[in-house]
C-alpha cells in the first residue's frame, strides 16, 4: 500500500453547518486505514464518498482536471476545502497517481486531442487512439488500460458509469492484476455490485456513522440486486401500487 490512513480532524472544521463539514459521519469518524490494495467506499446518493475521494486527491496533490468552474446560484465557500482538515499517512513516501470521475473525463479526453495535434505521439499513452473517437465506454476502457500500468494511487469515482456489465468485469481484472503486482494502489467510489466483487477489496459504507468496513453481501446495493434477480415480479408490482 502506498496510501496507509487518512486522519479527520473535526475539531478543526471552519465551520459546522454547510456541506461537507455538516455530515455526521465526518465528525464522528476518526480515521479509515488502507490496507488493501483495492479499497471500495460504498454508499447512497450524498453520503459523502466522493467528497471524500477529492479531498483526499487534493491531500496528496493529485490533479483533478476539471473544465472551467462555471456561476452557480447558490456558491459554498467551503466544499473545496475539506482537504486541509484531513491528514494522510504514507507507508513509503508520496507516489504520483491520478483521478477519475466520469463528469471531468471528457474535458481530460479533449485536452489529450489537443496534446496529439501537436504530437501524435502523445496518443501512444492511451492505446494509440483519440479518446474522443472511441465510445464513452470503449474510451474508459483504453484509459484504464494503458493508465493503470503505471506505478501509483489511483482515486476513481463511479468508473462503472458509462461501462457495459461486460466492461465493468473487464475493468475488475484490471484492478485484480495491476494491484496484484504491488505497483498500483485503488480507492475507488462505486455502486457497481461487480466492482464490489473485486477479490481481496476492502469495502467501506458510508450509509453510518461513523465509515466503517462492511463485507460484500451486507452492502444494500447486493442486497437490492439480489432481490430484484430472484423475485423482479414483486419489485415491478411495489412500484406500481406507488
């Protein structure tokens, strides 16, 4: 593992009423410790596991490529500094790495294009393909593929999103076999049931408090699938009584 802990520090927050720094579970959860070389956060909508995956990449300066931030009605002052009342343990020193989220990487993509007009060569990192003339899922694929060779810690948020059931089994051999030669490093944010299958992953819920490990097939998400595949009739007809 190159990423050992990260440390909450609650008695330092700005402030107690807007978000993040008003979810109960940041204030009562002390640290969670990496120990795996796969960890998955698991969780409802607004739980704060992304939240958590940026503050931590901003902890360990990990750039997030974003586009440009754009006017927003309501403006929080404070939801992009949770990173600097956290502090992360390393087990051998800092290491390079990277961050996915499904909303940044089309403006990631974009930027590689304009990177390969002034050398194509550039493209060679990443299948030797425009990111852009692929499918959102076949571009994915090519970018975990060619990125996660590379010695690091990687921060994904929900990697399944544009993925095929196929291409999510495809991504956790990924995962398997990068981890498994000791060079890569996952913390990943995901409500794909296939991703939480990964052998050896360490799962956190954030559905209490405080975030605490939660084996497979007590995750709700498991638990929701399962039903549905035994018995879809009962689900289709609860929704429809609604």
């Amino acid at each position: 593992m190159h990423l050992k802990e990260v440390i909450f520090h609650p008695w330092k927050y700005p402030v107690v009423d807007c978000y993040p720094f008003n979810l109960p579970l940041f204030h009562e959860t002390k640290q969670v410790t990496f120990d795996s070389p796969v960890t998955l956060f698991v969780g409802e909508n607004g739980t704060g596991k992304s939240t958590l995956l940026e503050a931590l990449a901003a902890a360990c300066n990990i750039h997030i490529w974003r586009d440009t931030q754009r006017t927003r009605p309501d403006y929080n002052p404070y939801e992009d500094k949770f990173y600097q009342y956290l502090s992360v343990g390393w087990s051998n020193g800092r290491v390079p790495g990277s961050f996915f989220g499904s909303k940044v990487f089309q403006y990631f993509a974009e930027l590689v294009d304009e990177w390969a007009a002034a050398d194509r060569g550039q493209l060679n990192y990443f299948g030797g393909k425009s990111l852009t003339t692929q499918s959102h899922g076949q571009s994915l694929m090519s970018f975990f593929r060619s990125r996660y060779q590379i010695k690091g810690l990687y921060l994904l948020d929900e990697p399944e999103t544009a993925l095929s059931p196929r291409s999510q089994i495809e991504l956790l051999d990924i995962l398997e076999n990068m981890s498994a030669a000791g060079h890569a490093q996952f913390i990943i944010a995901t409500h794909s049931p296939i991703l939480r299958a990964c052998p050896r992953a360490k799962i956190y819920t954030f559905d209490h408090s405080p975030i605490r490990r939660i084996q497979y097939e007590q995750t709700d998400h498991y638990l929701v699938y399962r039903d549905f595949m035994i018995d879809r009739n009962k689900y289709l007809k609860q929704n429809e009584e609604k």
